[in-house]
C-alpha cells in the first residue's frame, strides 16, 4: 500500500486551491520514488488514480456540487484506475434529467476550476441520462466507456445506470461484433503484426488494447468490474490472468518510462526511446555482443509478450463467441463432423473428441496441424481446442521430437500442398514450433536493430515461407514470372521449405548464422528421414543463402570472370535454381520496400548469365574477343539501316574492350545512335529512357561530354537535388577525352519518364552543371530522416587491386544519408581520382557502396597512395556521421 503527501494539509497552509499543482507534483516525485525503490507498477497507477479522485473530490465539494443531484464519474483508463504520469483525465457528469441553470453554474465552475489547478489533462463530458442513451445507441466509444464509468462522487442511484444503459442499447452480438470490426481495423493501422520496429504499445496487436478488449467484452455480459472475477465464472484460467497481468504491467512499466521520458502521454517505442527504456530495464551491454544488444533484449522481450497478449485475445474472445454468443442465436444448429478418434469438425473448426486427447495420445498435437494444413474446408480450431493445445505444447520434449511417427507427421507437413504458411504461423502462435524445434523458440522474438530487417527473425522466417508458396500461384506469378516457372519445376519444395525454416536460425548466438545454420539443418534433416545428399542441399542452401544477393547487389555482374566464378560455386542448375527462389522470397521477407524491378532485374540477370555458363560448361574460360566480336556484331545489326558502318566504327574505335565487354548490345546501339546524331555539336548529350530490358521503374540516364576532373560529383550532386537515387554508375572515358557515362536512377516520385516537364528540366539541369566544368554545383541540404539518427553505424573503408582492369576496388560502407553519394564523389574529385563504374547499395540505414578508380594518368594507386586515401576518406565519413549523429 503507497501512503501519499494528504491534499487538505497543502489547501490549509496555502488557504488556496492553487495548492494542487504543488501536491500533485510533489506526489508524483513521491510515487517515482516509489516505484524507484521497487513498488509494483500497479501500485503506482492504482496510488495516482486514487490521488486523482481525491483531487476531484475536493474541486467538487469546493464547487458546492455535493448536495446537488448530479454524479461525477471516472471514465476511460481512468475508469479502470489505470493512470500513468501524463494520462487524461476522462470524467463524465451524470443528471438523471435536464440540468437547472443553477447546476450548470456549478458544473461551470468546477470545470473552470479543473483548468485552473493547471495540472490535470481533463477530457469532460456533461450528459444526462437521456443523451447517454442517445449517444450510446449511436457511438461505439461512448458505449465502451460507459462500461467502465467508475461514481468518484455524487449521487449513488446514478452509479449503475451507466452500464444499465449499454445494456439496453447494445446485444451480446451487436456489441462482440462491433468490437471486434473496431480491433481489426485498429490492426490494420498496425500492419497486422505485434512485431513493428516501433510499436505502439497501447494500440498495436499485443499492446494494451488488446488486454482492455478482453476486459471490455466479459464485462458487458457478465456484469463484472474486474478481469479477475472472470476466474471464477470459468471465462479465464488462473494460468491465463496470470499471464495477462504479467504483461499489462510489463507495457505499464514502458509506457510509464515514456511518458517520463517524453513528458507527454507518449505510446510509441520510438527508436529515441529504446536505448534508454533498455537501460531502465537493467539490459545492459555484454562483451562480443553488438552495442545494440542491451535494445535487442528489450525489444525481444516486449515482442514475445505482445505475441502472447494477442494470441489470448484471439482465444478468450473466440471462446467467448463460441461458448456465448453463438448458441444463442435463432435457429442456431450446431453441426458435428466425426474425423477419427481424436478429432471432430464443430461448425467447421476442428475439436478434440474430449480433454485429455493431448495427454493420452501427443501426436495428436502435431496431427492437428496436419488436417489443418491437408484439409482447405477446415475453417480453424475451436477455441476450448485452443487452451488445452498450448498446455500440451509446453510437454513437447527430446522423447517427443525422437519419435519417428512425430518426424514423419512434421515432414507430412511441411509437404502439405495447402495453407503452408498459416499452419507454419499457427504452430508458432501456440507453442508447437518452438518447442519442437528449439532452435526456432530462441528466435521467437529476435529483433535486429536496423531499418533492413522490419520484421522479427521469426516472423521474417515465416513470411519467407509465405512468398515461397505464392510463386506457385496465378496472381504472383505476373509479378514474379521468371522466378515462379523456376519454383514450379523444383524436383523437391521441402527442400526449400527446410533451407527456409533454418537459414537464419542462428542469429543471435554469435558467429556466422550461416555456418551454424547450416549445422542444425543438417541434424535436423538426417533425423527426419532425408537422404545424405538431400540434408547436403538443405544444409549448402542455409549456408549459401546470402551469396546471390550479394553477388548481384555488390559486385559488377556485367563482367563475365564475377559471373563465372559465381556459377563455379553453384556447381549445376539443381544448386542454383533452388538458391534464386530462396533469395528472391528471402529479400521479399526481409523488407518488401527494399524490392523494386531494379533488384528484381540484378537478380534474373545473375541468375540467366550463371545458367548460361553452368549450361556451356563451367570448364570453358572466357574468350573475351570472340565475346566482343559477338557484341558488335549484335549492336551493328540494330545500327546498319541508319548508319553506315564506317560512322559506327570510327566511334566504336574511341572506346576501349572493357566497354564492349560490360555494356549489352541494346545500349552500345543506343549510346552509337545518339552520338552520331548529335555529331560535333560541343554542349554535352543527356538522354534517358526506362531501363527496358530489365526493370520498369529503373530509369537510364546516358551523358556523353568532354571529360572533365569533377564529372562524376558534378553528375550525382544533380541528381540527388532531382530526387534521383543513383543504383548503378558506368563512366567509359573515350580515347579523344570524351566520357559516356550511364546512371541507373531510381525516381523517388516515379513521374520521370511519364512527366515531360519534369523530364526536361532533369535533362537541363545535368547540361547546365556540366557547362559550367569549372564550378561544382554544391550539396543540397536536407534534414536526416528522425530513425537515421539512432544508428551508430562503424565506418569502413577497404581498397584493394583488381588485376585484370588494372583499377583499384574501393568499398565503402556507412550510415545512409541524404547527398552521401554526391559528398563522396566530392571526396574522390578532391583526390583527383577518376571514377570509372560504381555499384550502390543502400540496405536500410546502411550504405554499402564499391567504385572501381584510378588516377588521373589512368593507373591504379600505389599500395602507400592507397592507405593514405582509404584513411582520408574514413575520416570524412566519420565526420559526416557525426554530423548525422549531433542532430539527435
């Protein structure tokens, strides 16, 4: 019990009512105290509603309200006495009839009073009994707080007309239904998942509405004022309230930190918050452990209680829908279709044939499953079924898993040609998947501290599995065709489906998940019957998993000797089919935004030129001539009816092998065409076009222009001001100082190509910079997006030679920013470094991006210039990171 400062001793010593504000205050730094010292958060919010009402009290009498007709209520959370530091303060004044005008004075008086005391964030309603009914009838909110009005003081026969009226104005049904739309649009708002990266811990899935909805349904019908009377009337067990008060004073405890920490009423787990919100929880840094481990707990903690409030909502309010409302509608029939001796349809859920099925028979816990995912008409599993299913889950052991009639019932699964992926999440939601594989219960929960991986690693893992199954459907398949015609000639989907479950199994253990993984798999695959060489797959593909996004994202796919040595590590058709349908649903699981048709273009052309090679033999090594031969021989074809071949060859012999060798036959055509046409004219030639042949929102910009020292800054300064971020950059320089340079642009507003206007001003924008070679347009500033400044990301920089074109590598990785690309590009200007392709890639708050330079004269960097530069360079990203970091 908390003993707090008296009010009336603060009114005596002041003679005015002023005096709130200071003993509110003093109250508060009391109960922080308190709850400092280890008093329960239930406690402290009980202790500050009851100061509250003390406070109301004394406003009321001093309003002269207390001989008057009228009833002062709390409602909302106030209602349910749950208040934290900057809650409202909901009342509602109650008249059983019309309120004379001298009442009103009075109500006029207390409110101005209310305001006046300063300290309170009152939310007031005046009603009579009439317009509670009126307005309840009308408006689901009015109705959910009338539930909970809770009589401060006042008149006593008003105290139980509040509920009375919700019950005349709303059924069992109209009310469980309205609720319920209400919830499912409250989710949508919320993208339907308990693990955002910043939830709302109030209103998304798993926070506290979802404990209040439980409480707001049971109480309507069974005319209670707490969850816990619930026990006794058999709606809740203990062992469920136990859970459910258990996470209700885990979210009041964070929502108590917030709203300290924002001095408002705050609900969001923003990322400002997480750090110190950790550190309050005692999750502290741990040696070989990120600095973001101490958020990664909390955050893993929070995700797991989220995931429990929300599946106990789901069940109790289910229950409460089969055991209430529908057996009592007219003309209800319940229907029963026997299965086996364990199981029956109910109105078309499944159900256990009586309690102890679990217990007497336990692979009955994993056959549920399989009926779930082999019969489409089963609609889901009643919710009585649902209780005893996550107790016995809890049973699932080594004795169990050993069991090969609970493996082959598993594989069974995993085989099911339906619904894979809802029975997948089903048996994660109730215990099953975890406990049974207990390497997927540590990843329950996981978060990474990034904006790349928006999902928890156990969510990611079975969306991963959801995009797996829709390339074998119609309606994803126009999205993803060259992808699905792979998927749907796979010999074996339970490979896939295997290399899914466990290809990121290992995260958070420290090491490489991949190598870990791939170990488990391997175990795990043997004891479930496959074959050495079909476990061998399973366990490469966990391995390999991230090699063909890297591949394609980081390296310059256009050289034949990457492409190569990327179909060697395939080995044949069989290992690469089955790791591009794993990539593309990987990155489609991770963060669907990162997706666009540029991605989708690098991977289907890694994935074409690998089968290419693979099917040519990966033995033969590239004949680079007869290469080039073919190239030219291709490009000349689209050029002949225009152009002679005399004009096209004295252009070609400007350009060096490298550019026959890395452009395709298509854009050498288009690049010739141009330049012809544009003859000795000396202002510079920019064209654009949609990158057709491999992604429709990619835009290609060509600039063809006497070189100049600081081309490329010039170019990407540009645009980054046109709202233009660059994905790929290819700068040719021509024997007679001319540079053909292609961009691959991602449009930020995606009007580029359909907006002429728009178009021409892109196009005289680059012109005009260009001109004018001897000034450098300057950085656009713009504000760091608020999520970017919470990542503290170390700053690389590595430069290595690449022999064959004689170039040094520099790769570059740090926080992404606005104008990161154009301030780089200034770097290497100042260096007086030529830049001759890069490849940019942002994942997330990460920018990890490669230029291929060299020096003015054309060769590469000594190793001494290296080092010197690569530490240079490092220190202007730190410093630009810092400046990142001192806006926060």
């Amino acid at each position: 019990m908390i003993n707090t400062l008296p009010l009336l001793n603060y009114i005596k010593s002041n003679h005015d009512i002023q005096a709130i504000n200071q003993w509110r205050t003093d109250v508060e730094n009391q109960l922080q105290e308190y709850f400092d010292h280890g008093q329960s958060i239930r406690d402290v919010i009980l202790a500050r509603s009851n100061i509250i009402d003390e406070a109301l009290k004394f406003l009321w009498t001093h309003a002269e309200l207390a001989n008057s007709n009228l009833g002062l209520f709390a409602v909302g959370g106030y209602g349910r006495r749950e208040m934290l530091p900057y809650s409202d303060v909901d009342i509602m004044i109650l008249s059983e009839d019309t309120i004379s005008p001298e009442n009103e004075q009075l109500i006029s008086t207390f409110i101005s009073s209310l305001w006046d005391v300063g300290n309170f964030k009152p939310g007031i309603s005046v009603r009579t009994i009439a317009d509670c009914v009126t307005q309840a009838t009308n408006d689901l909110t009015v109705a959910t707080a009338l539930i909970e009005a809770r009589l401060i003081i006042g008149n006593k026969h008003l105290e139980k007309w509040p509920r009375r009226i919700v019950s005349q104005t709303w059924t069992d049904k109209t009310f469980y239904d309205a609720k319920m739309q209400e919830q499912a649009k409250r989710y949508i708002q919320h993208n339907n998942t308990e693990s955002n990266l910043e939830p709302d811990i109030k209103n998304a899935p798993g926070g506290i509405r979802d404990i209040n909805q439980i409480g707001w349904i049971a109480k309507r019908h069974f005319r209670v004022n707490r969850i816990y009377d619930l026990v006794h009337l058999g709606f809740i067990s203990e062992f469920e309230l136990g859970v459910l008060e258990e996470a209700e004073s885990f979210l009041w405890e964070i929502r108590h930190h917030l709203h300290r920490l924002a001095k408002r009423d705050e609900n969001r787990l923003l990322f400002d918050y997480q750090r110190d919100i950790a550190a309050t929880f005692g999750y502290i840094r741990e040696e070989n452990k990120s600095p973001n481990y101490p958020i990664e707990q909390l955050m893993k903690r929070y995700y797991r209680s989220a995931q429990q409030v929300s599946t106990l909502n789901e069940m109790l309010l289910a229950f409460f829908n089969e055991s209430v409302i529908t057996p009592r509608l007219p003309h209800y029939q319940r229907s029963i279709e026997e299965i086996n001796e364990n199981f029956k349809l109910v109105d078309g859920k499944l159900a256990v044939q009586h309690h102890k099925i679990f217990s007497e028979n336990p692979s009955a816990i994993l056959e549920i499953f399989y009926l779930l995912a082999n019969r489409p008409e089963i609609e889901g599993i009643r919710a009585r079924t649902l209780r005893l299913l996550t107790l016995a889950a809890k049973s699932i052991d080594q004795n169990f898993r050993d069991n090969p009639v609970h493996q082959a019932m598993f594989m069974a699964i995993i085989r099911s040609p339906h619904r894979l992926y809802d029975t997948m999440v089903a048996m994660k939601r109730y215990g099953v998947l975890g406990n049974y594989i207990p390497a997927f219960g540590q990843i329950i929960g996981l978060m990474q501290y990034d904006l790349f991986h928006i999902y928890t690693v156990d969510a990611h893992t079975l969306l991963l599995i959801r995009n797996l199954n829709r390339f074998k459907e119609p309606e994803f398949a126009k999205d993803f065709s060259v992808v699905s015609s792979v998927f749907q000639r796979l010999a074996r989907r339970d490979i896939i489906y295997l290399a899914a479950i466990f290809h990121d199994i290992a995260k958070g253990r420290g090491g490489d998940h991949s190598e870990l993984g791939s170990s488990d798999a391997i175990r795990f695959c043997i004891a479930h019957g496959l074959t050495e060489r079909e476990a061998n797959l399973v366990a490469w593909l966990v391995k390999n998993h991230l090699q063909m996004s890297v591949t394609a994202q980081k390296r310059d796919i256009s050289d034949p000797d990457i492409v190569r040595a990327f179909a060697k590590k395939m080995g044949d058709m069989e290992h690469l089919d089955y790791l591009y349908t794993l990539t593309v649903a990987d990155i489609n699981a991770t963060n669907p935004t990162l997706w666009n048709t540029w991605r989708a273009s690098l991977m289907r052309q890694l994935y074409t030129q690998a089968r290419d090679v693979i099917r040519s033999g990966l033995g033969r090594p590239v004949d680079y001539q007869m290469l080039i031969e073919d190239t030219k021989f291709t490009a000349s074809e689209l050029l002949v009816e225009e152009f002679s071949l005399d004009e096209v060859e004295k252009v070609w012999q400007e350009l060096g092998d490298e550019y026959f060798i890395k452009e395709s036959a298509d854009e050498i055509a288009w690049h010739t065409r141009a330049i012809l046409q544009h003859g000795d004219n000396p202002e510079p030639l920019v064209l654009m076009r949609a990158h057709r042949k491999y992604a429709q929102d990619a835009v290609q910009i060509f600039i063809y222009t006497q070189d100049q020292p600081n081309l490329f800054a010039t170019t990407v300064a540009i645009l980054d001001r046109m709202n233009l971020d660059v994905q790929d950059a290819r700068i040719i320089t021509a024997v007679k100082a001319f540079s053909l340079d292609t961009y691959v642009v991602l449009d930020r507003f995606g009007t580029l190509l359909t907006d002429p206007e728009r178009e021409e001003t892109v196009i005289q924008a680059i012109k005009k910079a260009l001109s004018q070679s001897d000034k450098y347009p300057g950085l656009m500033q713009r504000r760091i997006p608020r999520q970017l400044r919470h990542f503290d990301i170390e700053n690389t920089v590595d430069i290595s030679l690449n022999e064959a074109l004689q170039q040094n590598m520099v790769e570059i990785a740090t926080l992404d920013h606005p104008g990161l690309l154009a301030k780089v590009g200034g770097l290497f200007m100042m260096q007086g470094l030529d830049i001759h392709s890069a490849k940019i890639a942002t994942l997330g708050e990460r920018a990890e991006d490669i230029f291929f330079v060299t020096k003015k004269d054309g060769s590469p960097m000594t190793e001494s210039e290296a080092e010197t530069f690569a530490a240079q360079l490092k220190s202007a990203l730190d410093e630009a990171s810092n400046q990142v970091c001192s806006h926060h």
